[in-house]
C-alpha cells in the first residue's frame, strides 16, 4: 500500500499521522477502510488525520469515486463522524472538492492546511 498510518488516541479526540503516496485509487479505498476499521476500534468521534506527509495525485475523478466509496463500502456511522483532515496547502484545489462532495454526501468532514488550526476547531466545534 502507498500510504501507511498510525493512530494515536488522544483525551477526546484520535489522532492519525499518515504518510506516503497515493498509488492507484484502489489501494487509496484499501486505506480509508482500514483507516475506519481502527478508528472504530478507539471508538472516538471526533477524528483528526495528518495527511502532510502524503502525497496525492492530480487526479479530481479519484476524490469523487473515494467520497462516493464511503457511501457505498462503509458502515452509516461514519457520517457520524466529526474528521478533520490536514493537507499541504499545494493540494487545497483538491481537497476543498473532496469536502465539498463528502458533506453533500452527509459526511461531517473538513479540510485544514494548519495542524494548530484543524485541532482548535475540532476541539472547539466538534461535538462534545
């Protein structure tokens, strides 16, 4: 797999640190099902995922798919979920189009380019 991660758990929130390339958007949907299989291990709802360490390809069709693989491959507890994800600034095209169709999709999911930011917002918006 192009992308690995870890979780840590953290007092009212997980913490996953992620870090490769995106390979082919297979492995990219092999990712996120694990990622989710141990975010609902922890049992945490509020989510943030530090993905500055990966890299993504140009590729806006791949999103759209993802967005719509959550809808159709995972568990509706997921649009439970309050997950802030933290990317390179250099992809914000991409990544405002993939929060754009997962919260049409119902996902309560964010995009931030700031660590600092995306953690003060989930600890002062997220649900308590």
């Amino acid at each position: 797999m192009g992308i690995n991660f870890k979780a840590f758990p953290q007092e009212t929130y997980l913490y996953v640190k992620s870090e490769g390339k995106w390979g082919s958007l297979d492995e990219h949907k092999q990712y996120n099902l694990e990622m989710y299989q141990s975010i609902a291990r922890y049992q945490f709802n509020r989510i943030l995922v530090n993905e500055l360490d990966v890299v993504y390809p140009n590729n806006i069709l791949d999103l759209y798919e993802l967005a719509h693989f959550y809808d159709k491959e995972l568990p509706i507890e997921v649009q439970l979920l309050q997950l802030v994800l933290v990317v390179k600034e250099k992809y914000k095209q991409l990544a405002s189009f993939w929060e754009l169709v997962c919260q049409n999709l119902g996902y309560q999911f964010k995009v931030f380019y700031s660590l600092e930011e995306a953690r003060d917002w989930l600890l002062e918006k997220g649900p308590q």
